[in-house]
C-alpha cells in the first residue's frame, strides 16, 4: 500500500540542499530526484518586486538564503549594496552566474544561516527573507533569527515571505503559522506588520506527469492538478506570510 503523504515528514536537518541543486535527492532518506528546483523561477519573486517597490530597503542589506540569486540581483539593479547567503555552493555558482550575465554588483557568501559566522563583524541595515524561514525547523529558526540579530545594526529592517497554509489542490510540509512567526522572531525583533501575500513556484501543473506527481508526493507533496491556483504562465502560486519587524 502506498504512503498516504500526509504521513511523510522531512527531517528538516538532514535536508541536502546542494544536493537538490544538483539533481540528486533531497534527503538521504529517499532515493527520489527532482530535474527541475521548485523555487527557481528563473527571476525574482513577484512579492518582492512589489515589496521592493513599496518598502525602503536601506543599505547594506542581506538576502538569507539567496537560492540562484534573482532577488539579490534585482535589489542590486536598483542601487543597492547587497550581500547574499547560501549554504549551496551549487546554487551560489548559478548566482554568480546570473548576477555577472546583468551587470549585478553582489557579494555571494557561502553560509549556515543558523551561525552566519561568514558575516561577523558586518552590520546590515535591511535583512530579506524569501522562502529561507520555512525550510528551517523550530530549533533552527530560533539560531537563525539570534544569528540574524547579531549581524544587523540597531533599528535594522527584516521582511520575511514564507508558506501559510491554504495552496489549493497542495498539500505540503514548509508551512508556517502566524503564531509561529510571533513567536520566535518576536523574541528579539519588534514585529511591527503580519499580513498575507504569495509565492510563486517553478512547477506547471499542466505540464507534470504521473511519475512527477509521484516524486513529489515521496517529497511530502500531492498536487490536484484540478485544484490548483496558477498564476499567467501556468506556475503554482500559493499564499505566504509578510513579516516586517525592527531589530531590538
């Protein structure tokens, strides 16, 4: 009998990352690769776009885990001095590769967001989470937010984009409650905005066969290509949580 998915869980540190850039599985758990990353979307997040527009970034400003670089790109683009993490060397490699095809000045840093003792000694003035919060369990966060806070300068801004719950047709274990971001992040920021937006992944549910809604489901993720939400070019879009708040 097939795993109902709801069962699975993913342990969260034995998470591989680089390997997942690099077409291998995610977890030494389970044999099962993906071809394509889910978030790379191959340009920035629409919800940092809008945030961008609408938010003053002050610099030096931090993108946490950077991924393939578009978001740091598009801040760069706009004048900014930016550094970015990951703790991919593979995805770092691709974002220096795109950053250099646009004429982006950004400082990739290879880091464990948990520590971040890479950037010690930095004081940042803007911290922007997309798509990092969710991927870390409890424990981690709460080194991630403190690593955070020793990195950033008193007054400094974070905006953070991370599931909710609610993707239609999807069920999927990186989601995060309100209360939870209450929680630990409220232990050394001020947390001034939580309000929903979205996020917009890679995957084209009219194009996936019954082998990838397989893999995915051994990922912990069932897709109902009926039910899904999809933006202009065919992607899933699900709703996130905007979290803006003032370091201590």
């Amino acid at each position: 009998m097939a795993q109902d998915p709801t069962d699975i869980t993913i342990d969260k540190e034995s998470v591989d990352y680089d390997a997942f850039y690099r077409g291998r599985p995610l977890t030494a758990e389970t044999d099962v690769a993906y071809p394509q990353v889910p978030w790379d979307i191959g340009e920035a997040q629409p919800a940092v776009v809008e945030l961008v527009e609408a938010a003053d970034f002050r610099g030096p400003v931090l993108d946490a885990g950077c991924g393939p670089g578009d978001n740091a790109v598009l801040l760069a683009r706009r004048g900014h001095e930016v550094t970015a993490f990951d703790s991919s060397t593979a995805a770092l490699r691709e974002a220096r590769e795109r950053a250099a095809a646009l004429g982006a000045r950004v400082d990739f840093v290879e880091a464990d967001a948990t520590h971040l003792t890479e950037l010690e000694g930095r004081r940042f003035a803007t911290v922007l989470d997309s798509a990092l919060y969710h991927c870390l369990d409890d424990a981690q966060r709460r080194e991630y937010v403190a690593a955070l806070h020793r990195v950033t300068e008193p007054g400094a801004e974070l905006h953070l984009i991370c599931w909710a719950e609610g993707t239609a047709g999807v069920r999927q274990p990186m989601v995060v409650s309100e209360e939870n971001l209450r929680t630990v992040i409220g232990t050394c920021w001020d947390i001034t905005a939580v309000r929903l937006t979205s996020l917009t992944t890679a995957v084209v549910p009219s194009s996936l066969t019954d082998a990838d809604l397989d893999r995915f489901r051994r990922l912990g993720v069932t897709i109902d290509r009926e039910r899904v939400r999809v933006d202009g070019e065919g992607r899933i879009v699900g709703p996130a949580w905007y979290l803006h708040a003032v370091r201590r």
